[in-house]
C-alpha cells in the first residue's frame, strides 16, 4: 500500500499540477523567461523589482494588444496562463533565441531531419507523416529541400519529445503552457513536452502536433515569434486552425523573405512525363509488375508492365505510374506494390544520382530505398549503398 500511494502521488504531481501565475513574482520569472525583463532584480532592494515587474508587464501587455496597465490584471493573467511555445517573443532574450541576432539561415539548400523519440499518445508512423507534412509547409514555397534519415544518423533537424528537465536550459513545466521549443540555425534541435496530450486530429480538442510542429519547424528555419498577428502560424500562443489554412500569407511571405521563391521548375523538367525501363544494377533485371498489384524485377521483355512513367510533383518527387495497368508505384515499411494514385507520399519516390550514373530511390513517406535481390524480389530497405538499391533509368 505505501508503495501505491508513493507511484500515486509521483504520478500526479508529475503529470497534473502546474502551478498558474497568480502574483507578481510568478509573472516577473515567466516573463523574463519570455524575454520581457532584462533587468535581474537586486537582491538587496525591492525596488529595482518592483519596478522591472511592472516595466516588464506593460511590454507584454503592448505587445498582445492587452490594457497597458503596468498591473497583473485578469486580462493579463489569463493570457500568461494559456498553452504557448516556450521559444521567447523577444529575438536574443534566451539560449533558444541566442543565434537570432546573425539573422539566421541554413546556408545549405537539402536538409536532413530526423525522430528520435515520439509521444505515447501518436504512433511513430503518424508522427512522422506529421512531421513531414509541416515541413512540407514551409519548403514547398522555397527552394529548400528535406529527406528523412534513419534514427541513429547524422541530421541536421533534430525532432524530440522530453520532459521535464532535457539537459537544453530551458526545461519543460508539464501539462499545459509551454508545449514545445526550438532552437534557431544552424542548431536544428526541435523539442515537444511529452508530459502533453498530442492528439493527430483536426476536432479543436487536445493539442494538435502538426500545428505546433509547423510553428516550431519555423523557429528552426530562422523565424521569429509574430506577436502582433493572430493569424500568423508563427503567434507565440497555440490556436486552433483548420490544416487548410497553413500556412497563411504572411508566414509564407516570411519564409520567402529569408530563404526565396520556389522556381516551378516543372515544365523544365526532362524527366516530367518520360517513359523509362529501371535496371537494376547488381542483377540487370528490369523493374516489373502486374495486373495483381504485384511488383518484382525480371529480365527484359519489353512489355509494358516493365515501363514506368516519371510524373513530377511540386515537392520535386515524382510519381512513377506503370504504362499497363496505370497503377502507381507504392511502398510502406515492408512491402513494395503498385496502388491506384492517392497523391500520398507513400507514392512519391524522389531520385538521387550516384558517380556512376545510376540512381538511388527512396521514399518520401517511409525514407527507405528501392531494392532487389537475384531472386527477383523488390522491396523497401534502409540505404547500405549497395549496388542491389541502384537503378539505371532507360529512358523509351
């Protein structure tokens, strides 16, 4: 029985309270958190404090549009209290923010991301659709670039759930408030309170994680917190949007500001709309399929089950739709097969060119690669460079 109630109250205080800010000396170490309050009180007067508190209070309230009373007000302390991101709204005011001040950009074009951890409340697959998918907000407008890497590997944007105290300086508070930080480029490290209730779904109950993903995939990009507008993915308190409004204008304009316009390189695409037969380069059979949805390799027939049509998307991936029987190329963690065209990304294979003039294909949803053996199977692996996962495209 001790035992149960020791685990009991581990589990509440741990996953329960969280102590609102009610009086002045909650709000004054919130808000320098925050950024609002540069100036340490001194230890020795209560002045200096009492004055910083108020100075520091009217900043937040002119900065969210409140009443700028200089007081902790009903107002006030509602809005301290509601769920925000834990980055601060003014740019160099913590370690989160510490590179803003160089106007921060990825100097490189192709970024590497990668989950290392994800919440209890979404499974690893869903989590890294979302993932994905708010990446895909911002880069779809720039010229930017993105590719999934296994666990273990070197990426440039860090994607992690943690609690508490996660060893960054800016430790989680649990339920409610703060629900997930970033840091700036080139540091890459995206973190979410897992302690939260993430929920997938578009109901407005719960906290979404692709809104907040999206949110702090641009603190990782190089954009600040947009205080003065509402509609902005970037506001630094959580609202509810429906996914078809991200991202709004005057984030994507933001996005833009920094990194560029997305060239529609489409039309000039030599591959869009090509016909072509894939080799395999360690067997030299050809990449086939049939009317059952089936896909293997065999050696060369000619036939059309063994021809592929490169359809290019606006990500830069293309779709690749089997001249006989108009299924397209599809994948999940294990199987390879073909699919009637959904526009999902399990469909989308993006083409990476080897020394040697072959190509390596992976998937856009599972990150995993095309490969075959000499028993004429075709299936999803993780890349090991090996000549079984390079392809050669013969163009008809």
């Amino acid at each position: 029985m001790p035992m149960v109630i020791v685990l009991l109250f581990f589990f509440i205080t741990k996953n329960v309270l969280l102590k609102p800010i009610e009086t002045n000396k909650d709000a004054l170490t919130y808000l320098t958190q925050l950024g609002y309050n540069q100036n340490q009180c001194n230890s020795t007067s209560k002045l200096p404090c009492s004055l910083s508190t108020s100075s520091g209070i009217r900043e937040y309230q002119k900065a969210f549009g409140l009443k700028e009373t200089g007081q902790l007000d009903k107002s006030t302390k509602e809005l301290l209290n509601k769920p925000r991101c834990g980055n601060s709204d003014t740019p160099h005011a913590s370690k989160l923010s510490k590179l803003a001040s160089m106007n921060s950009k990825w100097k490189k074009k192709h970024l590497k991301w990668v989950l290392r951890s994800r919440s209890s409340h979404i499974s690893e697959e869903q989590t890294i659709q979302i993932i994905h998918e708010a990446f895909e907000a911002w880069t779809k407008h720039t010229p930017l670039s993105i590719e999934r890497v296994c666990t273990n590997c070197e990426a440039d944007v860090v994607f992690d759930f943690a609690d508490g105290d996660h060893h960054d300086g800016a430790p989680f508070d649990g339920p409610g408030r703060t629900l997930a930080h970033a840091f700036f480029p080139e540091d890459g490290r995206v973190h979410f309170d897992a302690s939260e209730k993430w929920t997938e779904k578009f109901d407005g109950h719960d906290t979404n994680l692709f809104l907040i993903a999206v949110h702090e995939i641009g603190h990782a990009l190089g954009l600040d917190h947009n205080r003065h507008d509402k509609n902005s993915i970037m506001y630094p308190y959580y609202q509810f949007m429906d996914k078809h409004r991200i991202l709004p204008d005057t984030d994507r304009q933001s996005i833009i500001d920094i990194y560029g316009s997305r060239e529609t390189r489409k039309s000039l695409d030599p591959y869009s709309k090509m016909i072509a037969v894939l080799r395999n380069k360690a067997t030299h059979k050809v990449l086939d399929s049939n009317s059952n949805k089936d896909v293997y390799t065999l050696d060369h027939n000619g036939s059309n089950y063994q021809k592929w049509v490169f359809i290019q998307q606006d990500d830069g991936t293309y779709i690749l739709k089997n001249a006989a029987t108009s299924f397209v190329l599809d994948s999940n963690n294990e199987h390879m097969y073909t699919h009637v065209l959904n526009g999902g990304h399990f469909q989308k294979w993006r083409f990476h060119r080897q020394n040697d003039g072959s190509y390596v294909m992976k998937n856009l949803a599972t990150s995993r690669v095309l490969d075959s053996n000499g028993a004429g199977n075709a299936y999803p692996l993780d890349s090991n460079g090996g000549d079984y996962q390079k392809w050669f495209i013969e163009a008809i």
